[in-house]
C-alpha cells in the first residue's frame, strides 16, 4: 500500500477506484487503450462481447476518475486515450493478463481434473 490509502478499508476513496478498475470491462477498456487512443466504435471491436451501453457507462466512469481522457473532434468523432494515470494502471493490468496466459495451461488442467471430479 501507498502512503494513507487503504483500499481495504470501506472508508477509503481508493476502494471505490479499485473497484472501478478491477470489473472485467473497465480492466479490458484500460487495458484496449494503451495501444493508442480509440474512437468508441473501435473501442467496441477491440473489447469483444462488450455492448453498447456498457462500454459507454465503463468510459464514463473511467473518465469521472481521471484514467481515459475524452477529446471531442467535433463531427461525431470522439477520442478515448489514457491519463498518465491510466497509463500507469493499465499497465499494471496488462501484467496480470499476462500472468493469467502464462499459467492457463495449469488451469485448464486444474478445471479438466474437477470437472471429472
């Protein structure tokens, strides 16, 4: 833990940012956005099975929390990108996605053995 942050703590404001960045599809958006900056069609692809009305609440929140930035072109055309702060998190989730890919072959396994069970 960092300083006085405590994200165990129901009190603390980081709780509900852990909370916001840790679902499946913001931790997805966070982690679709560190490529490059998306326009919300593209955001759409890049997230698959992601609906319409979800992505945009998760950009929304994501936004409110200062994580993805949303520039306005004008003439319907919308940017998403990441804060520096963004950046930092998706990142940060991008390792544990790693993490999941480099031990699936374990869970696979894991999940074959108790189905038989």
């Amino acid at each position: 833990m960092t300083g006085a942050f405590d994200a165990f703590s129901p009190l603390c404001p980081s709780r509900s940012v852990v909370d916001d960045v840790t679902d499946r599809w913001p931790a997805l958006v966070l982690i679709a956005l560190l490529e490059k900056p998306h326009r919300f069609a593209e955001a759409a692809r890049t997230v698959g099975g992601i609906s319409d009305r979800m992505l945009s609440r998760t950009l929304t929140t994501l936004v409110a929390d200062g994580l993805v930035v949303r520039t306005d072109h004008g003439e319907q055309h919308v940017e998403y990108e990441l804060s520096a702060s963004g950046h930092h998190i998706a990142t940060a989730l991008k390792g544990v996605v790693t993490a999941v890919y480099d031990v699936m072959p374990e869970i696979l396994q894991a999940k074959a053995i108790a189905a038989s069970a």
